[in-house]
C-alpha cells in the first residue's frame, strides 16, 4: 500500500511513522509511506504556502497553487511507477 502525505511539518510526521507499528509495517514492506513537504511546490522565493483570509479575520488560508502542484507531481509519479512495473 502506498501513502502520500503532504504537509507543512514533514519531520514531525517522519518520527512517528518510523517509531510505530506503521514503522514495522514500512519495514516489512507492507506498507510504502511518502512524506512531502508543501513548501517544496511553492513558486514564491521564500516558498511561502499561506494566503490572507478572505473576508479579514484571524487564521491561515492555504494558497491553492502549490497543493494543486503537489497532488499533480505526485499523481504522475505514481502513474509512471505503475507503467514500470506492468
């Protein structure tokens, strides 16, 4: 089974899943888990991912852009893995 997270606190995710049953499950190649870092598909020199609230207001609104990025790198990479291994 594979997992693809994206988030902004990749290290905090890689410690728990490492140290887990899930680690074991990773170990025992049962289970493939990906981490991604949003930050990473920004376009914005200082890879900023957050936006102004629409409407005021306190808060953090995510930018649309870099999670649509990630999912779509992330979607043609499996689908070229699946072509690998046919």
């Amino acid at each position: 089974m594979n997992i693809d997270i994206i988030t902004i606190f990749p290290d905090m995710f890689k410690n728990v899943f490492d140290e887990s049953i899930i680690g074991k499950a990773q170990q025992n190649n049962l289970v493939n888990i990906k981490i991604h870092n949003l930050r990473d598909y920004s376009t914005d020199k200082h890879h900023k991912i957050d936006d102004k609230p629409y409407g005021g207001g306190s808060g953090m609104v995510f930018k649309v852009e870099p999670i649509y990025k990630a999912i779509n790198t992330i979607k043609k990479a499996s689908k070229v893995k699946k072509k690998i291994l046919k």
